[in-house]
C-alpha cells in the first residue's frame, strides 16, 4: 500500500510547477536536533510558559541559558530530505517553503525561498533599535558580562525596553508572518500551489495548521509524517506514515528513472 501511495505522490510531484512545501519538526530530527511535542520532546519536560514573551521579560538571564541549550544548533547540517526540497526548487518543481523550524537548515541546505514563520534562532536583535546580534554574539557575551541581553548600543529609560531578544516568535509574541499582510502573502502563496507538500508536522499549532485549508478544492495534499493529522482522511490527501527523509529519496528515485 505504501509503495502505491509513492507511486502515486511522484505522479502528482512529476506533474506539478507550483508546490508549496509546509515543514515541522520532523525533519529536523533526522539532522539531530530534538522536537518540542513528541513523547520525548523538550515540552515533556519544560513548559511553555519557558517560552514565552513574559518569562523572557521576568527571567532573560534564565530564558537565554535554555534557548541556548535547546533551540540553537549551531553544529546541526541538513539531511537528505532537506538537500532534496532544495534540488526540487532548482529543478522549478517548489515556489515557496513555508517551515515552524527556527534552525536555518533549509537554507543551509540551498533553499531560497524559504518562510521562516516562527523566526530564527540564528540572530538576535535589540526590541529598541534593532541591532542585530549574531547567536553566536551572544553565547560569547554571555560568558563576559552578567547583563549580557540588554543592547549596549542603544539607550531608554527602562532597561527591559532594549533588551537583546532572540528573533523567534515566543508565546504571547507577534512575528513578521504574523499580521495581516503576512497572512494575506502566505494564503495567496498556498492558493495558487497547484499540490501541498506538507513534511514532519503534526498540524495541530495554529495559526501554522490552518493553511492547508487555503489550497483550492481538488489540489492535492501529501502530508509525510510519523504521526497523524487532522488531515489524514481529507478528500485528495495523500498519507505517508514514514520517515521523510527515505521518503523523499523514493519520491526522487522514481522522478530520475
């Protein structure tokens, strides 16, 4: 049945000029970089409240100890699966790479066209000025200097507003994607794909797992993913319970042949 269902996503890949790609955590696990939701994820021992604006603000000395030991892999290099989302766009097959992931992999691996929707942990930038401050800036003035985050570059009145913040989108924060005309240019980006390639997310964090429904009725949805969807049993989905990036290699395979 698998075997057929390849089949049947390199038919639809082969015949597509327009794929929009939606990424998550899964495939950055097999570049060796833990998720946030599984069973083993960093959630199961840390709680959200850890990630959001409010901490960062109460405890930033504290909230840059975690970020740093769990959100930034500098040493992380892309896998297969991210190489070959790179050779499909060179090869005109994706438009646009749409991914939750902070760790820059798929531009490491020559994605251009990528849409960072929940940032980056690879800068850092000052909430007054806007310095930016490289991560690795930071770990570096972290061991020099206790107040390390708070921008020297830049003055205010109350210190926390020119703290050095990383450039992700924490809970109870707002991001470049997320306004009206981000929405609008991701929404018009997904309505004209003409096949939905959605690889190692769950779907279920909003606003993230809302835009297959953006696709136009008929287009086709394939979703690569070790666990399920709410998606799974749409009409013209296509479900790969699989790793992604031996997935992704079988897809290619059967695109050369």
């Amino acid at each position: 049945m698998k075997e057929k269902v390849i089949e049947e996503c390199t038919s639809i890949i082969q015949n597509s000029t327009n794929i929009v790609v939606l990424t998550g955590a899964g495939i950055s696990t097999e570049s060796g970089i833990p998720d946030f939701r599984s069973r083993t994820g960093i959630y199961q021992e840390t709680p959200e409240e850890l990630l959001s604006i409010d901490y960062f603000y109460d405890h930033p000395k504290k909230f840059y100890q975690f970020a740093m030991e769990n959100l930034h892999h500098p040493r992380a290099v892309p896998n297969i699966g991210h190489e070959l989302l790179a050779k499909w766009e060179e090869k005109s097959k994706i438009t646009h790479l749409i991914t939750q992931n902070i760790d820059g992999l798929h531009q490491k691996a020559g994605s251009k066209n990528v849409i960072e929707f929940h940032g980056t942990m690879k800068t850092c930038s000052c909430m007054n000025c806007g310095k930016t401050y490289l991560a690795e800036e930071m770990v570096k003035r972290m061991k020099e200097s206790d107040h390390f985050y708070v921008c020297n570059h830049c003055e205010t009145q109350t210190e926390e507003h020119h703290y050095i913040k990383p450039d992700v989108v924490l809970f109870g924060d707002s991001g470049q994607w997320f306004t009206y005309d981000g929405f609008k240019t991701i929404t018009d980006m997904i309505h004209r794909a003409d096949c939905l390639l959605v690889l190692g997310s769950s779907l279920k964090v909003t606003p993230f797992s809302t835009f297959p429904r953006d696709r136009q009725p008929g287009v086709p949805l394939i979703i690569v993913n070790k666990g399920t969807t709410a998606y799974d049993l749409e009409p013209n989905t296509y479900v790969i319970q699989n790793s992604i990036r031996d997935t992704l290699k079988k897809i290619d395979l059967n695109l050369e042949a």
